[in-house]
C-alpha cells in the first residue's frame, strides 16, 4: 500500500445508520474531483458497496496472484466479497476465515496509485473492525457515522474509544438520518461532548434512501441540497488529509 497517499476508515458503533451509503458518496464525490480513488468493501457478509454503485454483475480478477479492483468508473476502483459470491448467497464463516480473507484484501489487491483508498468497515468494533485497523498500514484516520439515537450513539461512543486505544486519528463525525424527529442536534451536540469533528450531517430523506437502492449515489445530482452539504463534508475531509501529509 506504499503508493496509496491517504488511507481513510469508515466505521460505525451499529448497523444501519448508513455507514456504507457515507463510504460510496465519499468515495464518487472525490473521484469527480479528479482524485484516484479505491474503495475497499471490508464487510464481508454484508457486503453493499456494489449495489450501491450498479455494479452487480462486474467482477475481480486475478493476474499473478494479484487481485485486479473493479473499475466501476474513471477514478474509481472498487473490491468487494459481492463481486465474489451470489448475491442470494449468505457468507456463513467463522472469524478466522474472515481475518484471512481481509487480509488479502489488504495485500493482494493491485491499487496502483492513488490518492485515497476508503475503506468501508462492518460495523462495531469486533475482530473485522480489529483486523483491518491493524492491517493497513499508516492509517490517515477514521469517520464516525451515527444517527442521533441516543442508541446508536452509545455504540459511536464505542467506535471512539476503539480509535484511541489503536492510535488512529479521528477525522470526525458524520450525523445521518437527522432532523427533528430524534432531535435536530442531538449526534452535533454528541460530538462536541466528545471534542471530535462534526463533518456535517445528512437529513432524513427518502431520496438519499432510492438513491442507494438504485445504484445511483446522490451525489451526482449537482446542486440539490444533500450534494451540496455532502461537498462541504468532502472538502473537510480533504483539508484534514492535507494538513496530516504538511506534518
């Protein structure tokens, strides 16, 4: 991974609070901004990022031992477990089986250069979370992602202490799904609590929702209202990733 510049994790404290829908959109948003990019679907019995994306059908192949990404548009190469089983197929493995094939994710994957690889975790801070966070090497740092239920922000609170204890550098926190139905600042005033970034938040939409099932990520409509916001979450990220590589 020597020629990957900035290596970006993101994680949740629980599912379903739109961790990977986060991962997909950061990762088209930059590579529209001309960054190449990889996106890595580290959530190996729920792996979405390919539907996500329409990219269903594609596949990974193998040259020398390397596993060779999908390129699912200029700018954007993707590797994920979908591309390797049917979708109606569970992965049914034990965490052993898991952490190896994590592991050749993490080595055998012939990214070439790029300027960022994100990374989209299984959410918690099981052996999954453990195995990729100690694999990649010289991490650049994580984002959070949380809806403002206070259950769910009890598990990003775990997500925090996980980071701290590993040594990785909190970029900040994303808040999706907000709005007044659980409290407009709720997963803000969280973060604030936790002297952490907050990145920006996405509201409760059902747009954003279609968008995901159609394999059309948001950001793509320039000008809404969510693509707007979700830039300026880009653009932080970017900052802080420029402020680590002056260090």
């Amino acid at each position: 991974m020597e020629n990957i510049k900035n290596k970006i994790l993101v994680m949740s404290g629980k599912g379903g609070v739109g961790k990977t829908t986060i991962a997909v959109n950061l990762a088209y948003s930059l590579s529209e901004k001309d960054f190449k990019i990889g996106l890595l679907d580290v959530d190996i019995t729920g792996p979405n990022v390919p539907k996500m994306l329409n990219a269903e059908r594609m596949e990974l192949l193998t040259k020398d031992n390397k596993i060779i990404p999908v390129i699912v548009k200029e700018n954007l190469k993707v590797v994920s477990m979908a591309f390797l089983v049917e979708k109606e197929k569970s992965i049914i493995w034990r965490g052993p089986m898991k952490h190896n094939m994590i592991k050749q994710f993490v080595e055998s994957v012939e990214w070439g250069d790029l300027d960022y690889l994100i990374a989209d975790l299984p959410p918690g801070t099981g052996d999954e979370a453990l195995s990729i966070a100690q694999l990649i090497p010289n991490v650049t740092g994580s984002i959070i992602v949380s809806t403002p239920q206070e259950v769910a922000l009890l598990d990003a609170e775990k997500s925090i202490d996980f980071l701290h204890a590993l040594d990785i550098p909190i970029i900040g926190m994303v808040g999706n799904m907000t709005g007044d139905l659980f409290g407009s600042k709720s997963a803000e005033n969280f973060a604030k609590s936790k002297n952490i970034s907050y990145l920006g938040e996405l509201e409760l939409d059902k747009k954003i929702v279609e968008s995901g099932d159609k394999g059309h990520p948001f950001v793509i409509e320039k000008g809404t209202k969510v693509s707007k916001s979700f830039d300026k979450l880009t653009k932080k990220l970017m900052n802080f990733c420029e402020r680590r590589s002056i260090k």
